[in-house]
C-alpha cells in the first residue's frame, strides 16, 4: 500500500512539475512576443489561471510555432563567452601608459583618467596581473 502510495505521489508530482514548466515558458513566450498587445496578453494569463490545461493546450496548439521562432531569435542575441570575447592583457606596463597618453592627447580622456590608468598599469607590474 505504501510503495502504491508513494508511485502516485511521484506520478502527480512530476505532471504538476511539467505543468509548471509549460505554463512559465507560455508565461515567457508571452512577455517575448512583440505583436500582441498587452490587452492580449492578459487575456492569456488571465485564461490561464481560470481554466489553466486548456488554455495551455490551446496556446501551444496555435502558437507553438511562433514559440520556437521567438526562442530562436532571443538566442541570437546572445553574446557568446569565449576566449576570444575577454579582453588580453597587454604585453607591457609602458604599452598601457603609451596608450593611456594618447588618449590624453587626443583629448578623450582627463588628467585624472589618465593618472588612474598610469597607477593601474605600474601596479599591475608589481603585483603580476
């Protein structure tokens, strides 16, 4: 009775956990969707707290597709992480300065700036950035 008991428990904890999943990427999609008004979109979380599995239903039968193209173009826009995105560090602490003046000259940056980026490039000297 018990090992029944507890399958259960399992069985309706994972459909409500799946449930969950579906209602926050309909929930994303929605927020991500620039068509629709905002007068639409609250009818759809509106639907979806009243009668919640059919109007998840509905919504992924009529605009699943959207679904996919949105989420395609919103991983467009991110920037990929690698190595080549970081910054390098620079081969010496005079190319820093070198650097730093010329933009002091150029008039981009102030004496301020300039004296700042002149104490970081001879401090990471000493301390091995």
């Amino acid at each position: 009775m018990f090992f029944q008991d507890f399958f259960w428990f399992l069985l309706w904890s994972f459909y409500f956990i799946a449930y969950l999943y579906v209602v926050i990427l309909i929930i994303t999609d929605l927020f991500r969707d620039d068509s629709l008004n905002g007068w639409l979109k609250a009818v759809w979380i509106i639907a979806l707290l009243f009668v919640p599995f059919l109007t998840a239903l509905v919504f992924i039968i009529v605009r699943g597709k959207g679904m996919a193209a949105r989420a395609m173009a919103a991983r467009g826009n991110v920037v990929a992480e690698d190595d080549a995105y970081r910054p390098t560090a620079s081969a010496s602490p005079a190319d820093d300065i070198a650097k730093a003046k010329a933009l002091l000259d150029a008039g981009t940056i102030s004496q301020g700036e300039f004296d700042a980026l002149k104490s970081k490039a001879l401090g990471n000297q000493f301390f091995g950035a």
